[in-house]
C-alpha cells in the first residue's frame, strides 16, 4: 500500500476514463455530467442505495416528530435533496424546503413527490448548502442531509449555515459515506479511486473524515454512529449517521 502503488492504480484508472478527461479538458464533461448523467444514475443508484439503507434510515428519522415547534409545526429544509429519496420518510403534515445547487433533478423529483403526498413542499431553491441565503436565521425545525456532504465545495461552512437556520434546539441529520480506516485495503482503493470518482460523480469526495467536521461545529449535542451499508465493490464504506442538536 505505498505511495507508489496508489499512483500506478490512479493511472491505470485514469486511462480507462480516458474519454471523460478529455471531455473535462474541452469543457464538456461537467455540463453533461450535471444536466444528464448525473441525475440519471442518482436515480437508477438511488433504487439500489434505498433497499440497503431502508432500515437505517427509517431509525435515523424516527424522532424527527420529536422536533416540532410548540405549535405542533415541523419545518424541515433538505440540503442537496437530489431526487428526494428522503421524502419518504418524512412525518406526514411536515413543510419542506428542498435545496439543491443542481437544478436537474426535475424528472427524479417530481416521481418522489407524486409517491409523498402526505407532506406539504414549500419551496425549491437552487442554491448551495454553503449559501442558504434566502433562509432567515433560526426558521427551521430540522437540517436533513445525506450523501452530500461528500460534495459540497467546503463541509465547515455548510454546517455553519445549517445551524444559522436552525432554530435553537432544532436538529441537524446526517447519513454520509466517509473515510476507511487508515490501514484497510478500502482506504487504500478510496485513495486510488479519489480523482477519478471525483470527476465523473459530480465532485464526490471518498476520503472525507466527516465525522470530524462534525464534532468541531458548534453544535450543543452530536449523536453520531459509524455503520457499515452493504455496498460490495463500492468504495462508498464506511458511513456515518445520526443528528446534532443546535
Ligand atoms: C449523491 S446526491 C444525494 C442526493 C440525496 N440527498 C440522496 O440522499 O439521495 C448529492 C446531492 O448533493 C447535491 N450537492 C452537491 N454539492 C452541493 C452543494 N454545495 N450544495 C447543495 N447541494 C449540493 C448534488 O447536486 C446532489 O443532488
């Protein structure tokens, strides 16, 4: 697992995605990749991911109720929500905000919202998780993020804004694909696969150490586990779930 061996698997790797460095090179990759590829393959990966995770998942929002305002009104906004696979999940009468730098998701999206009628969409923003803007201060109820983190352009100030617009003791949920360890083989490949993987998945990063991003906010509670999501051959391993109290 040295140095070396890492560059001459890079290398090799490169050479087979040689057509889409030279698409980069002429400009042309990351418009195709935003506006075609990569919302048909979040779709089709989605339906895979979503069997795998269901469980977690369904224990990850168990007690988003439990963060309602007094009035009994939860207001969620979703950073990066892609084709709104979480939707599911949310508690019925619930106000979303979805948000997303991308706005070519519409196909996979508006699938996911004629399935979950049982809550109200507020509104679309395109915008990025590190610029939440149009969003007042303390106006949400919870954060939801999952599989995003590993992509935004800079994990401190997308948390930042996370708990700008959170309400105090409003909460921040996360499921995210991190980091190996250090000396497994699948750090090794997430260290080869790193370039490559980052350009043809829309600036996917493999070797995020998330967690710690998470334990240096400024959030008053973290609970926070390291799970295992059976993804063979992915080097999506491990993950990290749960939510942060602001
Ligand atoms: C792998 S997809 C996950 C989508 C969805 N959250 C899910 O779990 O299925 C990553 C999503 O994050 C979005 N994204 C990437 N960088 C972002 C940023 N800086 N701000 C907001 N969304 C971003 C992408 O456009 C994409 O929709």
């Amino acid at each position: 697992m040295t140095e070396a061996s890492i560059l001459f698997f890079r290398a090799c790797l490169a050479l087979l995605a040689m057509p889409v460095y030279l698409l980069s090179l002429l400009g042309m990759w990351e418009p195709f990749c935003k506006k075609v590829f990569f919302p048909f393959f979040l779709e089709n990966f989605s339906t895979i991911y979503e069997r795998k995770t269901k469980k977690q998942k369904q224990e990850l929002f168990r007690n988003l109720p439990d963060f309602a305002s007094p009035s009994g009104e939860l207001k969620l906004l979703e950073i990066g929500t892609g084709c709104g696979t979480n939707f599911q999940f949310y508690p019925p009468g619930c106000k979303v905000t979805c948000t997303d730098i991308n706005p070519n998701f519409q196909q996979g999206l508006e699938r996911s919202m004629n399935k979950n009628q049982h809550i109200h969409y507020e509104r679309f923003l395109v915008t990025a998780g590190e610029d939440l803007h149009q969003v007042p201060s303390g106006s949400v109820d919870a954060v939801i993020c999952t599989l995003v983190l590993c992509s935004v352009h800079n994990v401190n100030n997308t948390l930042k804004e996370a708990l700008r617009v959170l309400r105090p003791g409003g909460a921040f949920y996360f499921l995210e694909h991190v980091a190996a360890d250090h000396s497994s083989w699948t750090y090794f490949w997430q260290q080869v696969c790193y370039p490559t993987w980052k350009l043809v998945f829309d600036g996917c990063c493999l070797t995020r150490e998330i967690w710690k991003n998470l334990e240096q906010a400024s959030f008053s509670e973290l609970n926070l586990q390291h799970i295992s999501v059976a993804l063979p051959w992915m080097p999506i391993q491990p993950h990290i779930m749960g939510y942060a109290v602001k």
